[in-house]
C-alpha cells in the first residue's frame, strides 16, 4: 500500500521514501490501521514503472490487507473533505501546493498536503461557517456522494466567483459551455499531445489543455513518466472553458495547481 505509519504516528508516502534513507526507516514502519499495526517493508519503484509501495502482513481483518490503494487514496479524499467541510455552511476552495517529492522529515507529517481549515464570519444574527476545501477532497467526495452533486451549498471558487455545489460543479456528462468560472469533474477518456480529453473527436466534449510547465508540474506530482498514464483518472479542473476552432469545448491550463486527480478504480495494467 502506499501509506504508511512511521514510529506509530507519522503518515509517509512510499512514493515519496528515497533509496539513500531506506536504513533509516527499516523497523519503523507499521500499517496504517494502529490495531493491525503490522510491520511494513518499502519496495522502490520498479523499473517497469510500477509505483513504490509498501508491503507486509496484514492482521485478519484489517481493510488495508483487502483495499487497493487506489480505493485507501479516494477514502483518504473524502475523509479530508469530511473532517472540514461537512459543517460548513459554504464552502470555500482553497489552492493546496503540489504535491512534492521531497524527502520525508519530521516537519513534513502526512502526504496530501495542509488539512482543511474553518472560518467563522460574525455575521448578523448569527455565525456562519465557511471551510475552505481543496480540489482533491472535493473530487473524492463529488465522486463518492450523489447527494452532495446535487447541494444548494454556497461554493466560492478559487477566483473569487460566488456558486453553489449543484452550479458550479458541472460533470463533464452534463457540460454545456458558458462565459463563467466553473469547476468540471469527470474521467480522462484519452490523452492527445497535451490534451487530456473526456471524448473523442467530433463528440464536442470537454477538454484540459495542460501548457508545458503545467503538464511537467502533474507528472512530477504524481510520478507519471506519460501523460497518457492519466487515462482512466479522475480529475477536477477550475476554469473558463472557451471553443477551439473545430468547436470543440476546452480549458487552456498553465497552472498546475487549477487540476486535481484521483487513480481511477481499476487501473490499466
Ligand atoms: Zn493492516
């Protein structure tokens, strides 16, 4: 799996584990589950690509030993969206930083970046609460929760538009072009050059143009050597869409911070 505890309380990413400091995590590594606890062991990436990960014996019972990591990753999303945003009256969307492969210290616990925070606005006749929320979280809840598609709740988008979830949160299913700020959610159906597409041609559906630096940023993050290694993800994307000239719908990216992805469930190979 890809997480694991170091000393018993301190989340590390085996993606994010460098060969040179192997000696220093061997026997501190445990499951992420602190009933099972089982001693994990880290694996490299492979050089056929396969992600690092860390392995072991899990305690009967224990899901880790059953999920995929791709299903711990969406679980992990959703429970970050949980731990702010169910509360919260609105919703604000916050830029998270990428995500960094840097080496693991004890100043930098956990993997997916800052957790959420909750602000409080005095209003007239009583508090409001606002938490603000980045695009991971709100992609894995998107994705897990129906009901909340379809919410009435008060979303501002990173660009200061004012929206609610149902509006302004469109899946690239529904999509129809207009002149404002939207966030657009669904599957990468094929890569083109720097197209991430949700169609084919001619279809008119969505698109993501990734501009170099922008596309270098995602692969960095996610330890992709292709950007066709996103087919089958999930992604979220903050934007203004525009109509390229055979019509078809797109947001032009050279930011890498507007996207977010999720493994999809069953990845190819
Ligand atoms: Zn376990």
């Amino acid at each position: 799996m890809r997480w694991a505890l170091f000393d018993g309380t301190q989340q590390i990413d085996a993606t994010e584990l460098r060969e040179q400091d192997r000696g220093d995590y061997r026997d501190h590594l445990s499951c992420l589950d602190q009933e099972c606890a089982a001693p994990m062991h880290w694996r490299k990436r492979s050089k056929d690509g396969k992600a690092a990960t860390f392995f072991g014996h899990h305690a009967a019972g224990c899901e880790y030993g059953s999920k995929s990591d791709e299903q711990v990753e969406l679980q992990r999303a959703v429970e970050e969206f949980n731990a702010i945003a169910n509360t919260a009256d609105e919703l604000v969307i916050r830029l998270d930083p990428l995500p960094q492969n840097r080496p693991v210290t004890e100043d930098t616990p956990g993997a997916t970046g800052t957790p959420g925070r909750v602000h409080r606005h005095q209003g007239a006749d009583r508090q409001r609460h606002a938490g603000s929320v980045g695009y991971r979280p709100l992609l894995g809840k998107l994705i897990t929760d129906p009901d909340f598609r379809r919410s009435r709740r008060a979303l501002t988008l990173s660009d200061r538009t004012r929206t609610t979830i149902a509006d302004g949160c469109v899946h690239v299913d529904d999509f129809t072009l207009r002149s404002t700020t939207m966030i657009l959610w669904g599957q990468v159906g094929n890569v083109r050059g720097s197209f991430l597409n949700t169609g084919y041609m001619g279809e008119k559906k969505p698109a993501v143009l990734l501009h170099k630096e922008a596309a270098s940023a995602v692969k960095d993050s996610l330890n992709l050597t292709e950007l066709s290694e996103l087919n089958g993800w999930h992604f979220l994307v903050e934007g203004r869409f525009q109509e390229s000239s055979n019509g078809g719908p797109y947001v032009s990216l050279d930011n890498a911070r507007m996207i977010a992805f999720l493994p999809p469930r069953n990845p190819a190979s």
